[in-house]
C-alpha cells in the first residue's frame, strides 16, 4: 500500500509556480525541445504487473519524443535502436516484450515504420492510480475508525 504523501510527492508544493523546462534544465539544453513524461509512470511503472524493465521503460520515452498528440507515434525501430544504442533487433524485442505484456499494441504497416499504440499502457497506470487512490482512502478510513 502506498502512504498518501507519494501520491503527493508527485504533484507541485501548493503555491508554486508554474515550471518551465529551461528552470528544470538548462536554456540552451531546452532549445531543441522537450519531451514530457508523467511523473506517475516514472514513479511506477515498476510497481506495474506485469513489470516494466529498464529498457521497455526507456523504449516508452523514447516513443514519447515522437508523440505529439493522441495520434499514434511511428518511429522505425532503426531509429529506435541508434538512440537507444542497441541493434534494431533488440528495439523490436522490447517492443514485444511490452505487446506480450499488454501494454503497447503495434500496427504493422508494409514498407512503413509500425505504429505504436500506448493507451493500453496509459489505461494500465490510470487504473494503478485509481487502485492507490481508493487504497489509501480505504487506509484513512480504518484509522479514523480506531
């Protein structure tokens, strides 16, 4: 069970400002953009099961640098694979290590990169959120029972 003040640790202090990246990073690191990741998938996507390793982790924001709205992003697992520095082989084995566990669904498309379908991911982590939530509710009411 996961205590209340994580949950909170993953939102901004009341009162704060809005952040910018450049306050994150740096200007000039920001100048070639950005890519968002939410703070609950990097919290826990480990705490998902079946896990997420390491590597499908990074594959996943590696995917999110070509994800620009709800469309479906479709790098090459070429391009996958340099940025990741791996061979393209094992980019595609992370793929399918993620479609086995039910958290990306791939669309083949010939002579063209797959698309990669995330919302199994996301719909996976908002039930997690949902679980932890109704979790600690339910902890608050049995201590405020005793």
């Amino acid at each position: 069970m996961v205590r209340k003040d994580k949950l909170r640790e993953l939102e901004p202090p009341e009162g704060a400002k809005p952040r910018k990246p450049a306050d994150r990073w740096t200007p000039a690191l920001i100048k070639d953009g950005f890519t968002p990741v939410s703070n609950f998938f990097l919290a826990n996507y480990n705490n998902l099961k079946p896990e997420i390793t390491h590597g499908e982790a990074m594959l996943i924001i590696q995917l999110m640098f070509y994800k620009w709205d709800a469309s479906m992003p479709y790098p090459s697992y070429k391009t996958l694979a340099k940025r990741m520095l791996l061979k393209d082989a094992q980019a595609r084995s992370l793929a399918r290590g993620l479609e086995r566990k039910g958290y990306l669904r791939r669309h083949v498309r010939m002579n063209m990169p797959n698309r990669f379908d995330l919302t199994p991911l996301f719909g996976a982590l908002e039930q997690l959120r949902t679980q932890r939530i109704a979790d600690e509710t339910a902890a608050g009411k049995k201590r405020a029972v005793r």
